[in-house]
C-alpha cells in the first residue's frame, strides 16, 4: 500500500534545499611590512659609525677599559676591529 504524503511535505520536496546566506566579511589587505617601526623594538640596535669617529673614540677609551668591560665588547660585531687597536 502507497503511503500518501501530505501536500506541504511534497512541495517541500520538489523544492530546492534553502541554502545558509554568509554575511559579506571585509577581508583586511596585508599590511606592507613599515620598517621605521622596526627601530621602536626593544631587541633592535641599529649601528651606525663612521671610520674616523670609531678611530678616535677607541683610541681614547683604548687604555681605559678593564678586562670586563672587554670581554663585553668580544660579544659585539665590532669586536674585529677594536681589537686591532690592541695588537
């Protein structure tokens, strides 16, 4: 025996599913990377120096660091040269 479907639940089938409607999202564009901001970080130490500055600030300071204070500059990519100040 057929089973008789009521009419509202026919139509329903014959009907395409309704689909969830999304809201529009903004999408953010990408911040380019800004590079002055790079300076305000804490863990960022920018070196400038030029040649004759770096000559007379070592030759003044040369005889007046101790053994700490030197073993601290080791650490410091300018080590290279202040140590030819000592040789």
């Amino acid at each position: 025996m057929e089973q008789e479907m009521s009419p509202q639940k026919n139509e329903a089938e014959n009907q395409p599913k309704r689909r969830i409607k999304m809201m529009a999202q903004k999408i953010k564009p990408k911040l380019k990377p800004n590079y002055d901001r790079k300076a305000k970080h804490p863990d960022y130490v920018q070196f400038r120096c030029n040649a004759y500055a770096f000559n007379s600030i070592i030759r003044d300071i040369k005889d007046k660091l101790n053994e700490r204070q030197k073993k601290l500059l080791k650490k410091t990519p300018f080590w290279n040269l202040i140590e030819l100040f000592y040789l």
